[in-house]
C-alpha cells in the first residue's frame, strides 16, 4: 500500500482545502520544494501535485513551483499532477518537464474525446480522477454534481487506456472523517486498473482498513490534513503498510 503526500498548491505555496473550498485555504507551507524534500525524506515513494489555481482558471498557474519540486525530487520518485490539464499541449509540457503521470478531472467527464487522445498520445502516463458524491461524479472543484456513476464512467475510462484511477469521496475531503472504504472498494472491484483512494485519511485504523482491501485493487492512497496537522505520522503509516503486507 503506497501512501502519497499531496502538496496542492495555491499562489505558490503549499495549502490544505477543506471540502475544496479555495477560501478555505490553510497555508502550511511556503516553499512547497522544501514540503516535498520533507515527505521524500520521511519515506514517501511517490507524490501527488494539484494546481488549485489552476484547477479552477482552467489552465496551468503554479508551474514555477512545480518545477521546483520537479527539480528538487529528481528522478527519486515518481510525480503525479493534476488540476488545470485541459488539452495535449499541457500534458506533453509536463511530461517534458519530468512529471510522471498527468491527472485528468473535469475535463475528462466533460470531454471524455480528450481523455482518449490523451491516453493515444501519452500511454502510461495518464491517470482519471473522478470525485463523486454518493456515487455520482462532480466536477469544477466539486461545484457541480453531475447524473453520472462512477463506477459506469470508470469503466468507460478504463477502456480507454487510464493507468489509474484516483478516486475521491468529496463528503470527506479534508475532513478527516475517515476513508470511505466500501465506496473505494466497490469501485475498485469493478475494474482492472488501480485505485487510489483520496479524501478523508485520518490516522493509523484508516491505513490498517486500507490494507485489507490492497488485494480488491485499491493501490494507495493519498494524504494531505492528516500528515500536515499530525493525527498521521506518515512515516510510521507507511511502515505500517509496509509491515501489513509483508504479513
């Protein structure tokens, strides 16, 4: 079971939402370059980038600071980015620019035509994310609820030739309420690709539910208030999946 930092940058720096709410915004750092030296040190062995700003103009704000990370991680472990990759041009910058996988959100359920170029021109590099409430899938930062399953939309999206999904119960979010482990596994148990289960890690019985349930094809999981404000030692979480898995 993999854990992943999230480092979501907002005007350069490194922030935490709740509930993706830009107002609600916590700074917990401003050199996010530095944060991700931090979790690279403590053990992580993969890191997931998202460009709020750009998430909601609709195109790439916060590349400087990517870069940075990009620059600072080298090539020690793969990057994962999202928020704002709405055409071919972006994602063939990233990529170019060392990130590993491109995650694509909205504009994946809005355009899903682009989602499959994507995956044509870059395979193995192209990764859906799909935030949903109840089941069904919402876009723009969640502003939006849209009438499509996620599990339907998955299986579309795993057809096209996705490396993964990421998946994010939005009700949970930044909350740290726990990870919806039944929604992630039903999604999980419905396709071929991995799941990476998003929104709502809180502590140490969160990363044992996740373990069970590494078998069904959840992969990882991302973490982001938990290991800012302490309720998770990443560190130790990860040695916990570790030593899960080893049986």
């Amino acid at each position: 079971m993999l854990l992943i930092p999230a480092i979501d940058l907002k005007d350069g720096h490194c922030v935490r939402l709740k509930q993706g709410e830009m107002e609600d915004a916590t700074v917990f750092s401003e050199n996010p370059a530095a944060m991700a030296r931090h979790w690279l040190d403590k053990g992580a062995r993969r890191m997931h980038l998202v460009d709020l700003n750009g998430a909601f103009a609709g195109k790439p704000v916060n590349e400087e600071a990517i870069k940075a990370i990009v620059d600072e991680l080298g090539d020690d472990i793969p990057i994962q980015l999202g928020g704002g990759i709405r055409d071919l041009d972006t994602i063939e910058r990233y990529l170019d620019d060392g990130i590993d996988y491109v995650i694509i959100g909205t504009a994946a359920v809005k355009n899903p035509g682009f989602l499959q170029d994507a995956c044509s021109a870059f395979p193995g590099h192209i990764i859906v994310g799909l935030d949903a409430k109840d089941g069904k899938v919402a876009v723009d930062g969640w502003s939006k609820l849209t009438g499509h399953d996620v599990i339907d939309l998955a299986q579309k999206f795993q057809d096209y030739g996705v490396e993964g999904v990421i998946y994010t119960d939005i009700g949970r979010d930044g909350m740290l309420s726990g990870v919806n482990i039944e929604a992630t596994v039903r999604l999980a148990q419905s396709l071929f690709i991995p799941v990476i289960a998003s929104g709502g890690v809180t502590d140490l019985r969160d990363i044992d539910a996740l373990c069970k349930v590494e078998e069904e094809g959840v992969m990882g999981a991302i973490t982001g208030r938990a290991i800012y404000e302490g309720t998770l030692d990443f560190e130790a979480a990860q040695a916990r999946a570790d030593e899960l898995a080893a049986g």
